[in-house]
C-alpha cells in the first residue's frame, strides 16, 4: 500500500491551470526528486499535498485516506507531512531552541521537559545543538535552513516536503544543508524534494520524476532519467541545467 497517493490533480489561478493532472505515487521510507524548469508547476505540487495550496480536483490520499474534508483533519494532516521552505520562516525573536518547540507545544500538546529533551536531540542531528540559545539572525543562511529542517522533524512526521531548500543559499552553504538531508535519507524518513542540484537528485533518489507545463513528463530512476531519458524535452532540461 503506498503511503501517499496523488490522483488527477489539477490546480488552476483563474483561467491559468498550473497543474494538469498530476498523478503519483509515493511509497514508505522512498526519496523522490521532482526536477523541471521555473513555472512547471513543481512547487504548486508540494504545496498542494499538505493543502497549502487547495486543489482545484483531484484526489490526495494519504494512507489511502482523504484528509481534505475539514480545516481539522487538515491540520491533522500536517503534523505527518511537514514542510520545508526554502525561505527558513523562522521567528525571529525566539532562540533556536524555541522556535523548534513552538510546534509540538502548541498542535501536539507535549510535555516540556520531554520535548526540550527531544529538542536538543533533533539539533544534535543536524549539526545545531551548540547553537541552541542564539537567535536566528546570528546565523549563516545555510544554519538557518538547518533549524527548520529540525523543527520539521520535530512533528515525527512520515514524510518531508522540500522546496528547494537550497535556492536562497550562497554557494558554500548548500553543501551542509545537503550533508543533513543525506543523514535523513539515510535513516528511510520519506521525502519529497523540489530541487535544482541535478547530482544530489541523481545520488540520493529513488525515484526522479521531470515535470513540465504542469504534467509529470518523465519518471523513472536516477538512472533511467538521467542516462537514458525517452522524451526530448527532458533531454533539453538536463543538458540545459547540466555542468
């Protein structure tokens, strides 16, 4: 049984359809990377599966469940599917440890001996932990990005949704926030991640899936689509985006 299904999705803003039904499959503990040109509808699609975005039809079943009934079970719904931007969204006038606490404290009720515990824990995972008291704005772009992956983990979820989680950070930060998500890949979390670094989506994945005009064009394994994709435009992406 898969544990996310996506079915004939479609998203539209007024007459311009973003996503013409997109349809997915997403397996436990398994990495997909969606890879495509700006405006292919790549993040629209994340956004949809945790109803950041509401779809206009489709279907999104999560345990074979459809969630997208009431705002509750929405809400429900993200604390299992959380979310990484590639914007940090972090408060910047709590300390690190602080802003990952928010979360859990307020939408999971838990204890707080317990969940600083865990805190300190999850910060450890990413290479943070002595970081823990600062505030956000004395961290580098790549530290900050490594604080909400934290606060995602955090929730316990099933899945993580990526958004190009790399794209706001200088060249030489991108390595440690890639260095983190091999150590989650590694520990079979399941991930879905919109990314522009063609050799971290060819390394890691277990699925590569090529979007285009707001249809998924080509998937396959690293190998398939980067070695011998089927479909010219693919073909033309990664030359294009290739070093």
């Amino acid at each position: 049984m898969s544990l996310l299904k996506i079915i004939d999705l479609h998203k539209a803003y007024g007459n311009e359809e973003v996503l013409k039904g997109i349809n997915l499959e997403v397996n436990q503990g398994e990495i997909i990377s969606i890879i495509g040109s700006s405006g292919s509808g790549k993040s629209t699609l994340l956004r949809s599966i945790n109803y950041l975005e509401r779809p206009s039809s489709g279907e999104i079943l999560f345990h074979d469940k459809n969630y997208f009934q009431t705002q509750k079970a929405i809400q429900k719904l993200r604390t299992k599917i959380t979310m990484v931007f590639q914007s940090f969204y972090l408060f910047e006038n709590l300390t690190v440890i602080e802003n990952i606490m928010l979360a859990p404290k307020k939408v999971l009720k838990q204890n707080k001996t317990f969940l600083r515990e865990k805190a300190l824990k999850t910060l450890d995972k990413v290479g943070m932990k002595e970081f823990q008291n600062k505030a956000p704005k004395h961290l580098s772009g790549g530290q900050k990005q490594r604080v909400a992956i934290a606060r995602a983990l955090m929730m316990d979820p099933e899945i993580i949704l990526f958004d190009e989680p790399t794209s706001a950070l200088d060249p030489e930060m991108v390595g440690e926030v890639l260095e983190v998500m091999k150590k989650l890949a590694r520990s079979g979390i399941t991930m879905l991640i919109v990314t522009h670094e063609m050799d971290f989506a060819r390394e890691l994945s277990d699925k590569v899936i090529f979007m285009n005009e707001g249809i998924v064009y080509e998937s396959g394994t690293p190998e398939e689509l980067f070695l011998k994709p089927k479909n010219k435009r693919t073909l033309e992406f990664l030359k294009r985006v290739s070093h």
